[in-house]
C-alpha cells in the first residue's frame, strides 16, 4: 500500500495519455475531477491486487462513449459516485475497493474520485492493460467473468443496471443506453472478487502509467529526448516521423471513428502512413504495407515534448512520431485475437507482432 | 373479488382487439398465453382497486415494442414472470397484485400469466384505458407518478432495470433497449402502492373488455349484428364504411408507422379515407377534412364479423366498419392532450372532440 497525491496524478494522467492509444476520453478532464476529489478528501490509498483479500468485492468504474462528446459535455464526480452506488445497491453488498477500467485516459483516473470520497483503497491493476472501445474487450471476459450487472448513469441523473446473457450483449445493450444518454455515460463494470482480480486483471497499471508519465516529465526542457523515453520506459518501437496531413473523424453509435494521414519525413519520405482508430487507434498501414495492428498499441507523440494526442486533438499540420508497443500476451493469444484482433474490427489481416514484422522489415 | 377462466379470456381478449384500436400487440399471442398459465395454475382472483389496501404494492406488466416483430417472435410466459421478478428485486419489494398496462391487445391478458402462475390478484383496471405507442402515456404520468424504476427482459434472458428523471426520458431509454433486445420486449413499470391505483388508474378494464367480447360474440352468427353491437357497448360512433385498398407500414425504432386507405362505400361512396397509426391508429382524415384524432379511439373492424383488425394484420381488399370511440375525460384534459394529443405525433391540427366533429358536420 502506498498513497497517491495530486502530483502523481500529473505523472499518471499523462502515462494514460500514452497507454490510451489515442482514445480512453481526455486524462485532462479526469486528472481535474480526480485532483479535485484528492484535494476535498485526501489522497488516495493505492493496493496491489495481493492485498485484497480474496472475497473483497471490487467495483470498476469508469465512462463509456465517445471521446469526442466528453470534451464538449463534462462529466463531474458525482456521476461516478452514483454509478457505483446503484452498482451497490442492486447486488446489495458493498465494495471494498474500486478498479480503474482502462489503462488509458480519463479510464485511469475517474476510479480515483470514488477512491477519495469514499475512502476506498484504490487497486493497482485495470480491466485491460491499455485501452479499448468495447466493454467485452477487458481480460476477466477471457476467463469467463461476466461484464454484467453493469450500472450506467448520465450528467442527468438518469441510470441503468443490466444484466445480459453474455458480454457482447452487454456491450450492445450498455452501447444504446449510453448513446440516449448523450453519448456518453459513467459505466461501474465487471464487479468481481478479490480471487479474480488477482487472477484476471492486468496488474501494476497506475505504477506503470505513473512511471511512464514521470519519465517524460523528466525527460522535457532540455534535459533529454521526451520521445526516446516514451520508447524506452514503454518497450516500444519508433515506426514512423512525420506531419499529419488529414484528419476524418465521425462520431457514430457511441464511438468516434475515423483516419489520420501522416507524410513522413527521414526514412519515410514520400511516403504516407494512414491509422484508423474507433475511439483508440488500431491500424497504421502504408500503401499495401501493415505496419502495426491491434492488438499492439499505437501511439502517437508530439515529436517535440513527447505529449501524447488523441483522436479527439489531431490536427492538421501536427508535427509527430508514431510508437508501437507490444499489446499484452493475452490480448495476443487465440482467444484474445478472437475479441480484439483485426478481423473483429473489420480488418481482412492476420495479427502479426509488430516485433516480427519489423523483423521481417529488416531482414 | 371474482374469478377469471379460460372461457371469459376468449371474451376479455376479444374486447382487447377493439381498445387497442389496431396496436397493443396481437390479442391472440396474449390470449394463449394466460390460457396456458390458467391451464397450469387455476384461475385468477379478479379484484377492483377499492378492495386494495393503500400501501399494497402494484406492479403493471405487459410488452413494449413493434406488434408487427412480436407476431413472428412470440413471447413465453417466462419473460413476463422474470420482468416481475427483476423489479422487486430491485425495489427489495414483494407485489401483492399484478395489473394490465393497456386496455388493449395482447398487453391486457400478459398481467393474467403472472397473476395465475404467482396466485397472485389481478387488479381490474389499466395505465391507459385503451392502447397508446409510447410508455409515459400512462394516466399515472399525469398525476406525476414515474414510470421507473421499470424493468425489461428479452426472450434471450438479458434484462434491465432503468430509473429516469422523467417518464419521457423512460421512454427514451426503455425504447432503445427495447429496440437492441430485438423490437420488443417485456416490461413491467409504474410500480404503485394501492392508493395510486384507485386514484390515478382507469378503473374497471377487464370489466369493459370482457363485456365487449361477449356482446361482439354473441351478436354473431345471425344473432344480431356484430358492427352495431360494437358501437352501442362502446358507446362509439359510425364513421366510414368502405374497402382497404393501401397499406404502407414499417417497422423502425420500435415502432410500427404507416397508413391505411379505405375507399368509401353508401355515404362515403367515391371519396378515400386514410388512417396514420404509431402502432395505434392516432387520426382519421379524407382529404383535408379530419374525421377523428388521437386521444379518441379509432378502430376498424370487418364489416361482417365485428372482429376488429390491427396494424399488423390489414390487407387489401378488406371490407371494414370505422368505429370513433370518445376517448377518456383525462386525457381529453389540457394535461393529457400535451401527452397524446394530435400535436405529440406530429399533426398539426387542434383536438376536437369527434362529438363535436359530427355535429358539427351534420349541422
């Protein structure tokens, strides 16, 4: 156990930003609702999934929609807190910590305003280990864990509890829910046991995301290569240099959608790298060549101060580099493919790790 | 108190068909079900709201979504047992009577399933004294009772229980659910205590529809006749005789929209009525005279047996009877009229009572 004050928030909202992969919703607006959470109730009690005991009850909680619409319509800390309370009520027991969803934007940091109010321990680990768009798209599903029941709740005070077949369903049913709701809604998720959070969950995330963000913080004003580090701290793989050209973004059922074109420079002169994101980015291809897929994380940096930018920030004439990173090794098993490998975005691939295909690149 | 068995189904299902006035659902589907649950279980314990303590709980239960989707997906008792099931278990609360929803179609015999097969009373009375498409068009909702907590199930076993600010915002949300868990599917809402019902319910329903039913049935076969039998048990008005010759319908968003046009025969002879219905018939017009609107009841039967026909089963070339039934004073008030007057479903014309219509046409 450790304790987790406002500075560390900066550190770990801006490792979010890296993890999220371009969506998760912006960490900005969640580092401001969970800093100001920390400021009313004091900080916040971070435990590794060890220290739970294993029929502690454990609630998740983060949003649901899209990125896009949570910019322009701000959620505030009362909606979370009233999500997982309806969560409570309806399994009629009480949690004993709370999860951030995602390891990814405002996901990471929205559990913390729970966290702080309540005076929940906070636990050290996430549903997915970066983010994602879809709510089956979480580990405990690949053990069997049901999502459901998932309690929704929106800005207005409306709420929801569900209670699906299978995680898809709950998907489907949460999805048109939160697009009523303005599209977007505070989701508690997948409660779980001390036993499965141990078993299922991706462990270490805030330690991780809170390392990742202090490296590049570290890294800026002249004291370092902010990109190089986001590299080095993450494992990844520097895949491209250049200047975004084009930006095509709809925001559709629940989700923001969309391409970004980036002109390269250096060694990718004349060429151009395209990646296509629903909410968090998925693919980076150029001309016939795949460079990186889901499940692999693609990031994109500012080439200069190492700042991560969402789907939601891309703009014409940004000048940045684009990293790889290796996706979990669940997510790249059989079974994790099957949930969020290309073919269920869409993509007509096979997944291929990206260590191989710059192997392959280079040989 | 009395008691309801399968041969006085036949007549309250037949009675249903005619306050439907073309929506609720197929009677038919209703009619077999509470017959199997009666079947299996005994009879049902008829009681008026008057004999209901003030603080007995209440739940109405029936179907929301496009009658047209539940004719080629019928529904099972069980649904209509766990939607009962999943609000009380939310509201940590035990019903100690069941009621119908509407006073028309399949959603005034759906309560008699749970009734049998719980042994539980069913109040003779309803939410809106004939059929209305959408979920806050509930008497109830005009003496500001909410509609939710309500619960929904699906044939698959998902289920849901929402909680709104406001009985539109239920809608809302209720129909998008609805929509996902496949156009329709089981609801039970408006949970009241026993001096909500006698107060804000239509009282008598069962009553009505039954007494309906038997006078329809025993007009037929050269007893009487079966149109003229209508209108006086109604106490409503021969509008237009004639032959179905145009249906246009679809289902989207959970509802059933479209038109019927029915050429005119004796009176009306070369002139064309057309009929718009939400799941329901809501106006009557030929040309640019308005022959009857919503919150009156319009209701079309074969011109020979008296049966009357829903949206989902006209078909050209049908020779019909066009029946007006004056609508209840409640929502005729200025408070029901903003709920389901003629403005709510897009027409812009003022309500007049088709009363008023006739004398004035005949004047």
């Amino acid at each position: 156990m450790r304790t987790i004050t406002r500075e560390q928030l900066e550190d770990i909202a801006l490792g979010a930003t890296v993890l999220g992969t371009g969506g998760g919703g912006d960490p900005y607006v969640g580092k401001l609702m969970a800093a100001a959470a920390i400021e009313a109730y004091g900080p916040v009690a971070l435990i590794s999934p060890e220290e739970l005991v294993d029929d502690a009850l454990v609630i998740p909680v983060g949003m649901m929609g899209a990125p896009t619409v949570m910019v322009e319509k701000l959620p505030e800390g009362r909606e979370a807190m009233a999500v997982v309370a309806a969560l409570e009520a309806y399994l009629g027991d009480t949690a004993l910590a709370v999860m951030a969803t995602e390891a990814g934007g405002i996901n990471s940091t929205i559990a913390f305003v729970v966290a702080a109010a309540r005076g929940l321990p906070l636990v050290d680990a996430d549903l997915v280990g970066r983010a994602f768009p879809e709510l089956q798209m979480c580990t405990p599903s690949l053990y069997g864990t049901a999502a459901t029941p998932l309690a929704l709740a929106d800005d207005k005070a409306n709420s929801s509890v569900v209670t699906a077949i299978s995680n898809l369903w709950a998907e489907k049913l949460a999805r048109s829910l939160t697009v009523q709701m303005g599209c977007w809604a505070m989701v508690a998720l997948y409660p779980m046991r001390g036993w499965q959070v141990k078993a299922q969950c991706i462990s270490g995330t805030i330690s991780t995301l809170e390392k990742i963000g202090k490296t590049i913080l570290g890294s800026r004003d002249g004291r370092g290569d902010p990109v190089e580090a986001v590299r080095i701290v993450t494992g990844g793989f520097l895949m491209w240099q250049g200047k975004i050209v084009d930006v095509s973004r709809r925001t559709m059922a629940g989700f923001v959608r969309g391409e970004v074109a980036i002109t390269g420079v250096d060694e990718w002169s004349g060429r151009t790298l395209t990646i296509g994101f629903q909410n968090e980015f998925l693919i980076a291809r150029s001309g016939d060549d795949v460079l990186v897929s889901t499940p692999d994380l693609i990031t994109i940096l500012d080439a200069e101060t190492g700042e991560p930018i969402t789907t939601e920030t891309l703009r014409y004439g940004f000048r940045v580099v684009v990293l790889a990173i290796p996706g979990d090794p669940r997510w790249r098993s059989e079974a994790g493919l099957q949930v969020v490998g290309p073919a269920y975005f869409g993509y007509d691939i096979p997944f291929i790790p990206v260590e191989e295909r710059l192997l392959a690149a280079h040989a």
